[in-house]
C-alpha cells in the first residue's frame, strides 16, 4: 500500500504535509490527548489561555519554563528527518504544523508554517510586539514590554485565541492546490488545522495518514497507515528514492 502512494507522489509537484503533536512523540516531547497526553494531567483553560494568564502569570510562566526545558532536551527523529528529505525531492513543499516544538527548524525543514507558534518566541500580551530570544523568563518578575509595558507572553496560541490569519491563509491556499496531503500524527481535532485536509481532498487532493491509531479523519482518507510516524516516513522517502532512480 505504502508503494501506491509512492507511485502516486512521483507524480506530484505540490505536497502539503501537516504535522501534530505525534511526529514529536518519539522524540521524548508528550502529546496533548490520549492516556499520557498533557491535557489529561493538566487542565488547559488553567494554563494556556489569556483567562489563565491574567489571573495567574506565574503558573503560566512555570508550565512553558518547564515544556521549554523539557523541549530543549530533545532532538529531532527519523519522522521529522525524512521531511527534510522529502522537501528536498518535490518541487512545491510546505510543512504546516501545529507543534510548537521548534523540531522542524532543527531538522532542516524549510517551507514550514507555524499555525500554533512557537515555544521560543515570546510576545506582548498587549501589543503583540515579538521578542525573541529572550532566554528564561522569571516568573516571579516577568518582564514588561518596552512599548507598552504589557506583560511578556509565549508567542503561543492560545485556547480561544485566533491564529496568526497571514499564516492560516497561506495553509489554506497552499491545502487548495495540493496534489497529496498528508496529515501525519495529529487527532485532528483542533481547528482550523484539522479544516486543512478536508479542503485539500475537496479541491482533488489525495489524503494520506499516518497515525498510532485511527483519528477523526482515518474514514475520509483515501490511505491510512497504522503505526509510528519514525518509521512509515522514512521507508516512504526511500521508496520514493528508489522510484524516482528507477
Ligand atoms: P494530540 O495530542 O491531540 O494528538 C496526537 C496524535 O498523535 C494522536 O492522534 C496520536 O495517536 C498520534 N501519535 C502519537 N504518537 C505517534 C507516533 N509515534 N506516530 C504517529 N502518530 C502518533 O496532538 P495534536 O493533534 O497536535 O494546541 O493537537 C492539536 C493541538 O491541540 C496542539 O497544537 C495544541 C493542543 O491543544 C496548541 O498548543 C495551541
């Protein structure tokens, strides 16, 4: 199954892939939902959303200290390597992901775009000024923005927070021309990201997944792999390799 859709992606110039939480999983970073998810030790309204923020900054300050750390410890995997890879083989490729994790960049990908943030940049609650590279943020004396004075936040979107809309509708232009889609290790269930392959496959691309286990999307996609995203990518890539010399 996996060689039908490597014979399908030789023909394609324009590739989206979009990424969740799962392509990180195997690099040690938790995912969001499931039985080890973070949502399911922590409540998010209490920790990512500006009601949270403004009532209580520190423990905001101290949840994204820790992910940082955390963050920082880890490396990129097989699964974000073979999109570097596979970037490098198609003409129009664009990586939209939903993790903030900064793993894509470190991998080498290029043509990524951000729908969440990301856990390194922070900005104004007030002005939206950026800041980055900031280092760590104390959360007993949280820093003020030089503009404004408005407090320092993560440059992360939020629970009931719109997304950057220059970076959603380039996603959704690039899911309209697409040729193949694949949505790899996400539950997609948090819009507007999970919106992006249905509008793909509604323009005539074909759906590809690859997950742990079946999502809201396995029943609509035209390929579901069941398994870890470390080792389907990189045996896709190779395929292809092998196609493309052949
Ligand atoms: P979730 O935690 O909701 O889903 C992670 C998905 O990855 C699940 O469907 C798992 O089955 C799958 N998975 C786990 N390990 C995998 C592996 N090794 N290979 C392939 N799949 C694997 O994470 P997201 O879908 O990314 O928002 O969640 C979307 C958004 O919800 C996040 O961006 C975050 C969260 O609230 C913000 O931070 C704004």
């Amino acid at each position: 199954m996996l060689e039908e859709v490597v014979g399908k992606l030789k023909n394609c110039s324009k590739v989206v892939v979009l990424t969740g939480a799962g392509i990180s999983a195997e690099s040690g970073v938790p995912t969001f939902r499931g039985k080890e998810g973070l949502w399911g030790k922590f409540k998010p309204e209490q920790l990512a959303s500006m009601d949270a923020f403004m009532s209580n900054p520190k423990i905001v300050w101290e949840w994204y200290n820790w992910r940082r750390e955390l963050i920082a410890k880890v490396r990129p995997n097989a699964g974000h390597v073979a999109l570097v890879n596979l970037e490098n083989m198609i003409d129009e490729f664009t990586l939209v992901t939903q993790n903030v994790d900064n793993l894509h960049f470190l991998a080498g990908s290029k043509s990524i775009l951000e729908l969440h943030g990301n856990i390194y940049r922070n900005k104004c609650m007030d002005c939206s000024a950026l800041y980055e590279d900031e280092g760590d943020i104390n959360p007993e004396r949280i820093p003020t923005c030089s503009l404004c004075n408005g407090k320092i936040r993560p440059d992360i979107v939020w629970f009931g927070e719109m997304l950057d809309s220059d970076i959603i509708n380039r996603a959704f232009l690039k899911a309209e021309e697409a040729e193949l889609f694949f949505v790899v290790g996400t539950s997609a269930l948090v819009h507007p990201a999970a919106t992006l392959p249905i509008v793909a496959q509604q323009h005539g691309a074909i759906l590809v997944e690859i997950n742990v286990e079946r999502t809201a999307l396995s029943d609509i996609v035209d390929f579901h792999f069941e398994g870890k995203s470390g080792q389907f990518l990189p045996k896709l890539v190779e395929l292809l390799k092998e196609q493309i010399s052949t």
